[in-house]
C-alpha cells in the first residue's frame, strides 16, 4: 500500500511540475503564419513544439537531420537564433584540446552549435559538482572567446 500511495504521489508531483513548465506552451494554430512560414523556409518539412518565451518570442524544439534544436522567431517571422545539441565527437579537436588543458578533471555536460544573424559559435557547459557549470565560447574554427 506504501509503495501504491508514493507512485500516486510521484504521479501527482510530475503532473503538477508539467503544468507549471507546460504554461508557456503554444499550440501550432496560435503560431502567427509569418512564423510559421520562416520556420518551414529554413527546416522544411520539419514539426515543432511551441512556447512562449518571456520576451515575447516564439521557441520552435524540434529534431532537425538528426539534431535536437530550438530556433527563436519574433512575431513578425523575423529569426533570432538558433541552437543545435552537439555530441562532444562533433566539436572541433580545437575545443575538446581547450577544455582538456585548461579545465582538466571536468567533463562535457552539453555542446551546442548556435547561429544569430550576426554571429556563428560553439558554447560548451562543463560539468562541476556542487557548484555552477563553467560556460564556454568558441568561434568557429574551435578558438575559445570567453
């Protein structure tokens, strides 16, 4: 009986934890059409989830040619950025050789490939225990920014 009323209680918790994290979405009827067609323009026949960032734009999570990605749309249709999850054996030898000579003993806890309209760069977090993940920058040959 313990064990059915934890399970109930789990159930009830991630339920509510999804309300809360799922307010921000968007259904693809209410996605403006100039956002729509931007977002098909560059990821053709590709579906999205929906949400509604802070700010006003619109996030696109999608899988793209393998890739689980977010793209950000103003309302207008105007793309903003785009994100790409990278496996650590997509980054450049250039980084990894970084990250090993500069922060050895941490690992690689996420990779991803990010694009503005002004700007193309890798941004890599390392894993810290107990303590903030340490971002990194880098352009696009593998050199670090910041």
């Amino acid at each position: 009986m313990k064990v059915k009323n934890f399970l109930l209680s789990l159930f009830m918790g991630v339920m509510a934890m999804c309300n809360v994290a799922c307010d921000n979405n968007v259904a693809e009827s209410d996605v403006p059409q100039a956002v729509k067609t931007t977002f098909q323009q560059m990821f053709p026949n590709t579906t999205a989830q929906w949400e509604k960032e802070k700010n006003g734009q619109l996030k696109a999570e999608f899988y793209y040619n393998y890739h689980e990605m977010e793209a950000w749309f103003q309302k207008d249709g105007t793309w903003t950025m785009t994100k790409k999850e990278l496996s650590v054996s997509e980054l450049p030898q250039a980084v990894l050789d970084y990250v090993s000579t500069n922060h050895s003993g941490l690992e690689i806890d996420e990779a991803h490939w990010v694009e503005t309209p002004t700007e193309k760069y890798y941004l890599v977090e390392l894993d810290r225990e107990n303590k903030a993940d340490i971002v990194l920058t880098f352009d696009e040959s593998g050199s670090f920014i910041k």
